[in-house]
C-alpha cells in the first residue's frame, strides 16, 4: 500500500511494501515448517521441499532452470557474489589478479562500486564506463574497454537512483561479438567459457520489465526479493552452469555449496509467490504507473521549475523520477518531506544518509551543488493520483524551507 496511518510512501526503489499473499505465505512457513532443510528427518525434507517449490517457481517466470539459481540474502549479495565467486575462482586456476580486468560504469549500485574497489586494491583492473548525459550507456563504449584480459562485464539494467533502463540488448550484441572473437588471454587455463562473462544487476527490473536472463543475454543476473513486494533479505541469483564461482566464505554446503548457511526458508517462500505476482499483469501495472509518474513529474515542474529531472525522459523504469535543485541540500528535504509524512529518499538507500552527495548526478552532470541537491520519488504498485497530489504538496512546502535554509 502507497498509504499507511496517513503517509504517503515513495521510496519503493529502496523497499516495496510486501504484498498481502506473500505475507500470508511468510506467516504460513514460519508456522508450518520448524525444520533444518539440510536435516533428514521429515521437518527437514518438508523444509527442503518448500525450498525447491520456491526455485522452481522463480525459474519458471525468469525462463532459466531451477538448478541455475542461488538463494542469498539480497541483491547486494547477488551482485558481491557474481563479482567475487567469478574473479576468485579464476585467481584459484592460476590467473593473477593483475591479469584480469572487468569493466563497468561509473553510475552502478554501491554493492558493485564498494566491491570492485576491494578487487582493485588486489591488483585487478577496472574500467568505469561514463554513460552519456542522459544517463544511458552506449554500447560501443562498453565494447571499446573490453580487452583480451576482461573476465567480466558488470553493469544494471536499470540505474537505481535515476532509473533510466540502459540498451542491454545493443550491450549484449557487442560482448557476444568479443566471446566469438575468441582472444581471450584466459583460453588455455579455462577454456570451457567464453569471455567475457556478463554479469546484470536487474534488482530494480521485475515489477515493470522483462527481467529474464535470456532477454539480456546474460550468463548472470542479480535479483532481490524486497524490490518486488517480497520479503527483506533474501535475493536471487542466476548463474549460467559455464560460469566458474567459488563462495566467498566457508561454513556449509548449501545452495551447492556455493552460499553456505543455513537457507531463510520463510523468505524464500514468500520470495517465490512474489516472484510469480510481478509477473502476473505486468504490462498493465507498468502503463498505469508510467502514466502516475509523469503526472508527478509535470506536477514537481509546477512548483518547481529549476528542478531538473535527471536521466533519459522516457527510457526509464516506469516507477522512477530523480530530481535534482541546486542550492539546497537533498537530504534535509527528504527529512522534511518525511515530517510532512511522505517518504522519499535524496539517493539510493544503500549510499547512506548524512553529507553524501548522489555520484551518479556527479558523473552525469560534473556538478556538485546538483548531486547534493537529489531528491527521488518512487512510486508503488498501489500509489494513487491522490497520494501524487499530496506529495507534490507536501514537496512544495519542504522546498520552500530548505530554499531558506
């Protein structure tokens, strides 16, 4: 629900509330299955069973097999695993971390930005594509950094703080045309894979696009279950069987050993009927809230006409409006917009809170009064032109203080 004791909440990029069923099913599992799925006694098959629905489920709406999917804790890890389980594995066969090279762009998700600065710190290189002012990622730019060394590219679907949905299909093109080339300098010590490897953080996709591996031509893909009315802490990932991938700790054999300890059952129930209702209708919840947002969007431009919306105008997630206004600091208004009882967020909830500024506007705009002064509105599966209205109201008011401060 968009409004809850009175507020209004628009920070469904950071967080959806859970869908009813899925609760239901959470409260179901919590219930009725007490056992260790890794036990053998009948409470644990019961809790392994309901394991396997859930994958089953999920790899049926994603087209992909259930063998091919990990369970995780969220889509944070999803993307340190792919990123991590990858490079590790190849280092392990006796390729040096200075060998090796991945290439991404200078607007991903912290969870990619954070680990490819500790990987960096080992030696391995990395090339931060700059999308265009618009935000989009040309596909020939991303060719252009691939290398014979490149074990891996990484890059989302759609860009968690402006929401533009970048060309994987043109992207995909030009890395399929490097795995043909076959000039890999990793040939001979692995030569059952195809380099590089394509890696898609698609935690932002499944409400409102297609998100199945095989639509990006991808060999990975990063999902996680609180982006689309499910569960907290628990994410998906899907990894091609060519793909290598050791764990990034020990402790357990679970999801093939892959990510030991002991799996979030509950969660991962409620993960697969959320999966399954994203799919449900999805054309016809995308038209709708596109048509909210730009609502919302001609309405900011009102009240506030040196609010400049960042990111492609059209080529985004149907949910998403990044606005930036400089001279003011974002996350101040985001406070007084929460006084007001409308729940926004100055940037991506992972970034943090507190003198940060947005470094996807600062590498799209090189401003920094702009990339302190974001402000992003993320509309919900049940957002309604009412609650629009009252927070472009309430947003107006804001505003005005934060202008005067």
């Amino acid at each position: 629900m968009s409004s809850i004791n009175n507020r209004i909440y628009l920070d469904n990029a950071s967080a959806t509330p859970v869908h009813p069923k899925v609760a239901r099913a959470v409260y179901g599992a919590l219930e009725d299955v007490p056992g260790n799925p890794s036990a053998p006694h009948a409470e644990g098959r019961k809790a392994y069973e309901a394991i396997e629905r859930a994958r089953s489920d999920i790899a049926q709406t994603l087209g992909v097999k259930s063998e091919e999917l990990i369970f995780t804790s969220g889509g944070t890890e999803s993307n340190n695993l792919a990123i991590f389980g990858v490079i590790d594995a190849l280092h392990k066969k006796g390729i040096a971390y200075a060998d090796m090279h991945i290439v991404t762009t200078s607007v991903e998700h912290s969870s990619i930005l954070k680990t490819l600065e500790i990987l960096e710190s080992r030696g391995v290189e990395v090339s931060y594509v700059v999308p265009d002012f618009d935000g989009i990622v040309r596909a020939e730019l991303i060719a252009s950094a691939i290398q014979p060394k490149t074990a891996l590219v990484t890059l989302a679907h759609v860009n968690s703080e402006t929401g533009v949905i970048q060309p994987l299909a043109d992207i995909s093109t030009e890395i399929t045309r490097w795995k043909g080339r076959e000039v890999s300098t990793f040939r001979q010590l692995v030569p059952e894979v195809s380099f590089p490897i394509f890696h898609v953080d698609a935690a932002q996709s499944p409400l409102y696009s297609e998100a199945s591996p095989h639509a990006f031509r991808a060999d990975m893909v990063s999902y996680d279950a609180q982006k689309l009315c499910g569960p907290k802490g628990v994410g998906v990932l899907y990894r091609d069987f060519s793909v290598p991938m050791v764990p990034m700790w020990g402790g357990g054999t679970q999801e093939r050993g892959i990510r030991p300890g002991t799996e979030n059952v509950a969660g991962i129930v409620g993960a697969g009927v959320a999966f399954v209702l994203a799919k449900e209708e999805r054309a016809t919840r995308e038209v709708r809230v596109r048509e909210l947002r730009d609502y919302l969007i001609e309405l900011v431009r009102d009240v506030a006409p040196d609010a400049e919306l960042i990111g492609h105008p059209k080529r985004r997630i149907a949910s998403n409006a990044l606005f930036a206004i400089s001279g003011i600091d974002g996350d101040y208004l985001s406070v007084l917009m929460d006084e007001a009882n409308v729940a926004v967020s100055p940037r991506s909830a992972c970034v943090g809170t507190g003198g940060n500024i947005s470094h996807v506007v600062m590498a799209l705009t090189g401003d920094e009064k702009k990339a302190k002064g974001t402000i992003r509105f993320s509309l919900g599966v049940d957002t309604t032109r009412l609650d629009i209205e009252r927070a472009v109201t309430a947003f107006k008011g804001a505003l005005k203080v934060a202008r005067a401060m």
